[in-house]
C-alpha cells in the first residue's frame, strides 16, 4: 500500500453505500444440530471466546498475543507481515478449517478507509475470476473492535523474500519467464476490468507455496563473497513457480480521480515523475523494472530522489524524448536545462550520486552480464516494457505475446 489515492467525498459515499457480505453475517444453525450445539456451548464460548478488549498502541495497531482468538472463529498464530496500514497475522480459520493470512488494519481513519477500497477491488477481481486470475482470493472481511480485517487465502514468501534470502543471488531466467508470464496475466486480467495496479513490485508478488529445494552453489555470491570453491554457497529455488499479487491498497479505477505521485520508488514510471499524468502503462513499466530485478538480484533503479533517477533511466535506456520534456509539469521543469536537457551531472547533490548513475549499464549490456539463453529475446521485451511513451509501451496482452514467453511447455 502507498500514499492513500483517492480521498474525500466520493470515496465516503463508495464506503457507506457498501452492503455487508452474506458471508460476513453470523450463519443460522441448522435444526438437527441444535441440541448437540447447546450441551458444548459454554466450552466452547469459553475457549473461542475474544480476550477482554485492549487498548490500541500508539500507532493504532490491534494489540494481540499469539494463540488469541480474533473473534471466536479465527485463532492466532504469528506475525507474518507488518506495514504503514497494520498487521498481517496468520490465523486458524475453526469454520473452514485451513490457515488463512488476516490482514488488522490500523484504526486510523485514513487506513481504515483505504482498507474499504482494497476490500470493493477484491471483491470486484474475486467476482470476475475464473481461478487463472492470479490475484490473491478474499475470503472475508469483518470490522472488528474498530479495525477493519481483511482475510485471504495462505500465500508463501514474497519474491523478495526469496532474493534477500538468497542473499540477492538472481533468479534463473526459465523461472522469471514463469514468474513473468504470471504477473502479465495478473497485470492483464486487472487491466481488463479497468484497475490499475499502481505499486508493482516484488514484495507484492507471492508464491503460492513455502516449499523450496536447496541448491549448491550461486556464482554470483561466490565471487561477491570472495568464497574458495570449497566453502559452498546454498541457494534456495521454490519448488513450485506458481504467485500470486497481493496489495491492492493503492488500485485505482481507471474512471476515478488519481493523486499525482504513485507506486514505489524504485518502480515508478517517467510520466509520473514529470507529473504527465498516468494510467495503465505505469503498471507495465514496474514489471519491466521487476524482471530486471529478479535477473540480476537488485533493484535497477536504486534511488531515492527524481532528478538522478531520471539520470539512471538516460544512463540504461537513452535520452528522455523531448515531447515529454517539454511536457514537463512546475515540479519536474527544474530537472532540466535548455528547454529538454536534463541538468545532469551538474544538478547531481553528491559525488556518490553521479557514482551511482555512471556504475549503470546500457539494457542490453545489463541483461547480458546476467543472462545467458533467452538474452536477446528479454532484452527485447524489457525495450517494450520500459519504453518512455507510456502510449508506445507494450500492453499486458501485446507482452504476453512477446517471443521471450513462446518457449514455453
Ligand atoms: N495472503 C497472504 N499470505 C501470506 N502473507 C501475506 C499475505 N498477504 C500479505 N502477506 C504478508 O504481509 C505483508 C504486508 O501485506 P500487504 O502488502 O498487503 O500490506 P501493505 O499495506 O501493502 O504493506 P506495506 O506498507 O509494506 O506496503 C506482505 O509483504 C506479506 O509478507
């Protein structure tokens, strides 16, 4: 979830109009049962029962020790997640009978209502899904002691989980084909019912499963490391390919008003940075970022600052096209001269951030010093992906069709 996007008026009235689920309302017992059901019904209230109400902490959180139920239906197990919205617990679901991730929003008005709007997304990507979506699937949500709770299916660790992990050693290139072609179709079916992602990236890209095999040797640790041949090096590779997208606190309607800035730095498309407004293609640009990433095992654009990121993009892809230059909204004009030179190195703030740029390589000298076979192919798809004219870039579709995803079984 990034900075909260749609606000006032029109998101109140979305929230209150909303109907509660079926799901969401207490189940009627069925008659035969009930006789069964009142002899163990003092045990059971007493063991499923919620604690005595707490306070929150300071920072709004749901305050719970582990293998306390949240409401008498769900048990906690641990802590899997944590961010600027709360919590994400796993939990026994006792009705359904399976491990479930709960997503404790803070009880912030704010977070509160933005967890409203990831809740009327997942329910608009669960109603439209014939179980090759790859999005994650809700199962529930309720309101509880003033924090909205979001519950999901069970996924594993995060892709980067799985790079810092393996200490940043990349991905095999079959496997990121597969994580790819994945993630376009995500990208693809969100598009078709006219969301948009807006905060790609691989802490929002998840396995499916926790099973992973462990595999001699990463040449590239090696040699980071300085290792002799005989001090092995372990990697982990997943078992299975299959992920799924999590983190729809930041969609957007294609309809809807959209704040100017969004997505993570590291994955944010020129036209948001020059403030040329946004729409589908930014979620393209993030993916063609995320491949890269996962190739090479860091993150391409590594900064936290517009005027050298738009530095980096001219280092790897070529100057920025004019048209857009000229474009350029108030906040963006100061990072260039002459109209659409952009004032580097001379408006660079340190020594170490012209460093930074010039340690980049071209694309497709990057893509070589990471990839062996498909080079030419990827390469290819990622000057799709990161072209600078968002009305130029690949489509999910037209991406999906690229030569690099045919050799596949
Ligand atoms: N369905 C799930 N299964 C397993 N883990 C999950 C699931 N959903 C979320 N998580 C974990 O919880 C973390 C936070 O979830 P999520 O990204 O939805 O929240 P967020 O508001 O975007 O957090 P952030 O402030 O970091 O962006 C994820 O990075 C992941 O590790």
């Amino acid at each position: 979830m990034v900075a909260i996007g749609i606000e006032g008026m029109e998101r109140e009235q979305r929230i209150r109009k909303r109907p509660r689920l079926t799901w969401d309302v207490a189940p009627s017992e069925p008659q035969v049962k009930r006789a069964q059901v009142v002899s163990n019904e003092g045990v059971n209230r007493r063991r499923h029962a919620s604690p005595p109400r707490r306070d929150d902490d300071r920072e709004g959180h749901y305050v719970f020790n582990l293998g306390e139920n949240l409401t008498p239906r769900y048990k906690i197990l641990s802590k899997i997640g944590e961010g600027t919205f709360g919590r994400v617990l796993e939990c026994w679901d006792r009705q359904t009978r399976e491990y479930v991730a709960i997503k404790v929003v803070r009880s912030i008005r704010k977070y509160r209502d933005a967890a409203m709007i990831e809740v009327d997304v997942l329910q608009h990507l669960a109603k439209n899904d014939k179980g090759n979506s790859h999005c994650v699937q809700i199962r529930n949500w309720f309101d509880y002691r003033n924090h909205i709770c979001i519950v999901f299916e069970k996924l594993g660790p995060s892709l980067f989980d799985f790079l810092k992990r393996n200490k940043y050693c990349p991905f095999p290139v079959d496997l990121v084909r597969e994580f790819g072609r994945q993630l376009l179709e995500s990208v693809a079916y969100m598009h078709d019912l006219h969301l948009i992602h807006t905060d790609l990236k691989p802490e929002n890209i998840l396995l499916v499963s926790s099973e992973h095999i462990k595999l001699p040797g990463c040449k590239k640790l090696a040699m980071v490391q300085r290792l002799s041949s005989d001090e092995t090096q372990f990697r982990c590779l997943p078992k299975s390919s299959a992920i799924k997208l999590i983190d729809f606190g930041s969609t957007a309607f294609d309809n809807q008003n959209h704040s100017s800035i969004v997505s993570t730095r590291h994955y944010r498309a020129p036209e948001v940075i020059l403030g040329l407004g946004w729409s589908y293609p930014c979620d393209l640009w993030s993916v063609g970022c995320i491949l890269i990433e996962l190739c090479s095992g860091g993150a391409l654009f590594q900064t936290h600052e517009n005027l050298e990121h738009l530095a980096m993009m001219e280092r790897v892809l070529g100057p920025l096209p004019e048209h857009m230059v000229r474009r350029a909204d108030r906040g963006a004009e100061k990072y260039f001269r002459r109209g659409s030179r952009l004032n580097w190195p001379e408006g660079a703030v340190s020594r170490e951030s012209i460093r930074a740029v010039n340690k980049l390589y071209c694309l497709k000298d990057l893509v070589s010093q990471h990839v062996v076979s498909s080079r030419s192919s990827l390469t290819d798809l990622l000057q799709g992906l990161l072209k600078y004219d968002p009305s130029e870039r690949l489509t999910a579709r037209q991406a999906l069709s690229h030569p690099f995803f045919q050799n596949l079984t």
